[in-house]
C-alpha cells in the first residue's frame, strides 16, 4: 500500500469487548480508527483510551442493519479520518433460544445485525478500498458456525458470514483486497456472560467448564481476537484470503 494514503479502520461493534480491543490495537498499529456503534455515546470511552494512548479514533453511531445509516456512517468516516481501507465486521447480538421457542423476530434481528450488515457495511466501504487498490475486510464468525445448541439463528448467521467472506475474497482480490474471517472460540465478554446468564449458570461456572475442553487450558480474551485482526489487516497478509482462522485455543476443525 501506497505510504501516502491515510489508513482509516472501521470496527462494527466497537465499544466494547472484542470490537473496542480491536479497536485499540489498530490504532496502535497505526490507523485511524472509527470507533462504530449503535449508541455513539457508548463509544466515547474507547475513542478516549485510543486518543490517551497518542491514537487518532472517530466515535460514529449508526445502525449496521440499516442502509441509510450505513452509507451515512461511512461517508463521515471517509470525510473526517480518510478512505476506510480496513473494515472489520464485528457488530453482533444473540438471541439465544431453543428452536421451539425461537420467535421469528429472534431470527431476524441476528440475521440482519450479522449477515445484513456486514453486508451493507462491506458494500458501503469497498469502493473506497478499490480506489486504493488495497484494502482489508475482516468478518467475525465464531465455532459456533459449526452448530451448536440453543443458537440456531447464531449459528446460521456466523455460518453464513464463512460463505460471504470467500466470494468476497473472489470478487474484490483483483482489487488488492483481501476477505477473511476469524472464528472465536470462547472469549470472555458481556455476550458469553450473557449466554452464562441464560443458562442460569455463574459465570465463573461457566468458564471453567468450557475451559476443561480448551488444549491450551485457559478462555481467550478480546486481545487474542484484536491480535489476530491486527494481523490480517497488515501488509504481510496480503497473499492470504477467503479464509476463515479459529482462533479457540486448540483443533476445532
């Protein structure tokens, strides 16, 4: 990538967990980093730690399920930190439930978060990247991508994503931009407390036994995530696409 073009990063979901931990590791590699998040106020803590750290961060909210709001979004960004040139589709919720119990509304609020607006995120970002003839979307799916109880709109969403991050990598790589996605196994955030929470199960509970089936023997934080972002929007990642890494601490598939 050209060293004139100024490198600007968006995280979806980004104030807090794993999206406001990838936000601030990317702008300690050195991008200016949009800060996205339903509630742009619930940003002002992450863009606050990025900016005391001599960062340059950008809180934007915007609903990444809604078009309009997309566009708008990601125009402000280009017009205020530069090109987005780094996408990284974060922005999730669960509606956890079992299928009998599973409201049509359930589904399709995962769905359209996830799938829907990855979409429109990657659609919106992706002009500014083949100008550039360099850019680097980064989905997150999880290992629940691979089924797992209690989670068959999540599931399906995050299964999803895989399939759309390869015809991305097919369609845009002729542009210098690269699609990849990163599954997460078990990573402690609000939404693993939650689904503890679900389960009626203490957290702490809930961990320890996850933990029991992990190789390296300990949950994954949101810097094992932010790490792995901070490489694939990287230079050296260039020749690396349509993938999808499972970063869960050991063989998942």
């Amino acid at each position: 990538m050209s060293t004139d073009i100024v490198r600007a990063a968006i995280v979806t979901g980004a104030a807090r967990g794993i999206g406001a931990a990838t936000a601030k590791r990317l702008a300690a590699e050195g991008f200016a980093v949009a800060v996205l998040d339903l509630d742009e106020s619930a940003c002002k803590t992450v863009v606050s730690d990025i900016e005391s750290a001599g960062g340059t961060a950008l809180g934007v909210g915007a609903d990444v399920s809604d078009e309009s709001s997309v566009e708008s979004a990601v125009n402000r960004v280009a017009a205020e930190l530069g090109a987005p040139l780094v996408l990284v589709n974060n922005a999730g919720v669960i509606r956890d439930s079992m299928l009998f119990k599973m409201t049509a509304n359930d589904w399709d609020t995962v769905m359209n978060v996830h799938l829907r607006g990855s979409f429109l995120m990657s659609r919106a970002a992706q002009k500014y990247m083949t100008e550039a003839k360099w850019g680097r979307i980064i989905n997150l799916s999880s290992t629940s991508a691979l089924g797992n109880r209690g989670q068959a709109n999540y599931s399906a969403a995050k299964a999803g994503l895989q399939g759309f991050t390869k015809t991305l990598a097919i369609e845009l790589g002729k542009f210098g931009i690269t699609a990849n996605a990163i599954a997460p196994g078990f990573i402690e955030t609000e939404m693993t407390q939650a689904t503890a929470e679900r389960m009626g199960v203490p957290f702490e509970q809930f961990r320890d036994a996850v933990v029991k089936g992990i190789a390296v023997g300990r949950s994954g934080k949101p810097e094992d995530i932010a790490n792995t972002v901070a490489f694939l929007a990287g230079d050296g990642a260039g020749f690396l696409s349509g993938q999808t890494l499972y970063v869960s601490g050991g063989p998942t598939v």
